[in-house]
C-alpha cells in the first residue's frame, strides 16, 4: 500500500503522525468515492493536532487524488466541514461521531477516528496501536453505508475488519 520512496522518505523521523498521514492519504488511493465534479479532495481534521495537520498539508503540496487538489482543512465543529471525503475525528472531538455518521451518511464521506470502540459504532477506519506500530481497524458496513468501496488492499492491511 505505501509508494516504497514515501516510506523511505518518512522512515528517517518515523512519528506516529506522519504514519497515520501516510495512511491517510493512502486511503484516497484505496477507496472508490462516488462521482464529483468538485476539483478538490477535501480533508477535514476535526480536534486539535498541528502535527499531524502540517504533515498532510506538506503532502498535499505534491499529491493529487486523480486529478484532484488535495485540501487539508483544520475545523473546531462538524458543522465547518461541508462535505469532505475525508473527516479524521480527533480523540477529543469523539462524541460527535454519531452526528457525523448521520451528515454524511451516503455522502461518500470516509470517517476516521483514533479512539478505542469507535469502529465498532460508525467509524469506518479506527486507527489503534498494536506492537507499538500504528494499526488500524476497518469497518466495511460503515464504509458502505457512506458510499464508499473498499479495496481489497485495505482490507488485508486492516488489523481488524468488521463486516
């Protein structure tokens, strides 16, 4: 799943932010997102964590999704996100995701969380920490249910999927 000179890239100050940007914009790779006329693929960071947000915007400077800007956009509520492809709610931000899986819900809206659970209740991509590497877990209903289509390659890297 990761482009080998990206990982050998970030191999060098191997933090947890920058694996969980790398998967992050991996998924834009490995999940099929309805039709869109928009020319942006928007990614929205709802809660607080600079570091991770400057290592996707560092990668938006030199990635596209197809033919498509990629925009990293930090927010402090659900209701600043108008209808990214990607919204990784942040721990602190986690009681909204029941609201967040009701806005998008078929909207073709990939919901990430980081927080013990939450895949089994709506998250569609959970990241978790396992032998001391991030990991993540994989809803497919949740996936679905957005409108989106998960490749088989994110379902091999899942630590675990739930159905």
């Amino acid at each position: 799943m990761f482009d080998l000179v990206e990982y050998a890239v970030y191999q060098k100050d191997p933090g947890p932010e920058k694996f969980k940007a790398i998967f992050i914009y991996n998924f834009t790779k490995n999940f099929e997102w309805p039709e869109s006329k928009a020319n942006e693929f928007n990614i929205a960071i709802l809660g607080n964590n600079p570091t991770l947000i400057n290592y996707l915007t560092e990668m938006s400077n030199t990635k596209m999704v197809g033919t498509k800007k990629v925009v990293v956009k930090n927010i402090t509520n659900i209701s600043e996100a108008a209808k990214p492809e990607i919204l990784f709610i942040l721990p602190d931000k986690s009681s909204v995701l029941a609201e967040a899986v009701a806005k998008y819900k078929a909207k073709g809206t990939l919901i990430i969380t980081e927080k013990q659970g939450l895949a089994k209740v709506g998250a569609a991509i959970n990241f978790v920490v396992a032998d001391n590497n991030i990991k993540f877990e994989l809803n497919k209903t949740s996936a679905g249910k957005a409108g989106l289509v998960v490749s088989s390659k994110i379902e091999a890297m899942a630590l675990k999927v739930i159905d």
